[in-house]
C-alpha cells in the first residue's frame, strides 16, 4: 500500500485474492477511487490520497505537472479544479485518453523535467513555469507566472531561462526572454512591468531601483521604484491589477508617508498605465518632481505626437 492507497496489482502479489477486495468494496469498508486503485478506508479521501490515486492509474512515468505541480510548489493559492498529470509522449495510460477529474498531458522530455526528489513526482517549478506559459491565454497571464514563481522566491529568472534553452521550439520565446531580464532586475508584477516599459522607458527616465529596501526609524521597507538620486519613491497598487497574488508583498509594505526618510512619494494604479495616453501623462507627472529635484530637465517626450512630457520637463 502507498501512502493511504492500493492498486490491484499490489493486492494479488500481497496473497489478497480479488474476491475478498471485491466484498470490501461492495460492503463500503474500502473505496474506489480510480479504476483499479482504492482507498481501504471509508469516509472523504485527503487532497493528497486523491492525487496518489490519480498518479497511479496514469502509470509509471505519470509526472504531476500544469497547474497540479504549480499547486505543490506554492504558486497557486488553492487547489486547481482537476488534477494535470504529464506522462510519455508514447504511452496512453487508457484507451479513451481520459482519466475522471484528470487532465493528461503528452511529453517526450518528462525524465528532464521531472523533480528528481519530490514525491509525489512533481515537475520541476522551472519547468512548471514554462509549461503554464505555454497554456497561457495571453502574455500578460505569461508573465504573471513569472512574477509569482520569483517574487515567492521559487527559483530564479536565470534558472527559468536555463530550462527556457532546454526547449528548442517555445512560444513567445523572445518576449519571455526579455520577460526574465526584466522580472530578474525586480520588475514582479504586471503593472511595474507597464510602469517600466510604458513610462519609464520610452520617456528618458532614468531606470529607478526595484524593490528597494530602505531603512527607517520604524524599520525596514520596501519600494517599488526609487529615485534615489532625486528621494523619488513610485509606489505602484498591485491590489488594483492582481489583487490575488499581490497581496503577499503588499503586505510586508508600510505605505505610510516617508517623510521620516526625506523620500517623496508618488502612488500609481491600474488606470494611470491603462492605455498611452494616460502611461503619457503619467510619465509628465513623474518627469515633473523628477525635474523639479534636479539641476537639469528630466524626461523627453516618446514617438506619440500628443506627449505632454517635454513640456512638463522643461
């Protein structure tokens, strides 16, 4: 038996013949959970049990992966509806393809994307990553990921693009590789994502400092950006974009007046970045205080005839 399971097969090598098996089952003193796997226990089945069960139905090489594996590794905030579970390419765990409350996914390099320790097996988070990359909707949803695998400290965005090499064909390849760069440099999440290549950028504003640990009389915070040259802090509210995963570093944050610290602070949301016209105008604000505390003009205008920021600069 494994860890609160049984297959059949284990029962006739263990000298239990499928009669005795069968009565049990019918008397409700054991429990069915996937063909040819049961519970010899009765009531509710854990979350772990369930997953056991799972795996063992869909064979030997049955890896967790998707959304099953991002749920071991902490990425996801409660349990995905249906179990993802990634087998050989070659192998079709049943005729019909489907397993209940299963989703099966095909690969031909599940020994290399494999956790070499994890049990249940689990796919690599690298790995995981990519995989929910692939499956993504958008590249907004993309990177999303990204941001949750390295903000919640699951890897690196070195190890992502390492694992990244390892695939010769990927989709949105090259956005996710400048993606890295980015969430590798502290941009992690998407609206500072926005802030960076929708104002900063484009604007001539000079590159602020991620995740900036400062230290106070109160003690230790955290800003999204800071101008340090210029005591400029760009708060940006996550809550207002990604209210579910943004809340873990929302909340390690005072955003109380940082007076104490002679930073000046600037708070942007979700509808400052939401199209050019406002990331413009929003870059003009920035640009502004940024010039004010300054010898020297900051910020030009972008490739948008309307940018109000020269004039704001100047």
């Amino acid at each position: 038996m494994e860890s609160g399971v049984i297959t059949r097969a284990q029962l006739t090598r263990s000298g239990l013949d499928a009669w005795t098996a069968d009565n049990r089952l019918r008397y409700g003193r054991w429990q069915r959970l996937q063909r040819g796997v049961y519970a010899p226990f009765t009531g509710d089945p854990a979350r772990e049990i369930v997953i056991r069960a799972a795996l063992l139905r869909a064979g030997p090489s049955a890896t967790l992966s998707h959304w099953s594996a991002a749920e071991r590794h902490g990425l996801l905030d409660k349990p995905s509806p249906r179990i993802h579970i990634a087998v050989l390419a070659a192998r079709n765990p049943v005729r019909s393809g489907k397993i209940p409350g299963v989703v099966i996914h095909r690969s031909t390099s599940i020994w290399r994307t494999r956790h070499p320790a994890m049990s249940p097996p689990c796919t690599r988070v690298e790995d995981t990553v990519l995989d929910l990359i692939q499956a993504a909707a958008t590249f907004e949803d993309a990177y999303e990921w990204i941001c949750r695998a390295i903000g919640r400290k699951r890897t690196t965005a070195d190890r992502i693009r390492e694992a990244l090499d390892a695939r010769p064909k990927f989709r949105w390849r090259r956005d996710i590789g400048l993606a890295l760069g980015e969430a590798g440099e502290g941009t992690l999440s998407l609206l500072e994502l926005r802030y960076v290549r929708g104002v900063e950028r484009p604007h001539g504003l000079p590159a602020a400092r991620r995740q900036a640990r400062i230290r106070t009389q109160s003690g230790s915070r955290y800003l999204d950006n800071l101008y340090e040259d210029y005591s400029l802090c760009v708060e940006l509210d996550g809550t207002a974009a990604h209210p579910a995963d943004e809340q873990w570093r929302d909340k390690r944050r005072d955003r109380a007046n940082l007076a104490v610290a002679q930073i000046v602070t600037m708070h942007i949301g979700f509808l400052d970045l939401r199209d050019q016209e406002h990331r413009c105008a929003t870059a003009a604000e920035v640009a502004k205080i940024l010039s004010d505390r300054s010898s020297i003009p900051v910020g030009r205008p972008c490739t948008r005839s309307a940018c109000p920021v020269g004039r704001a600069a100047s």
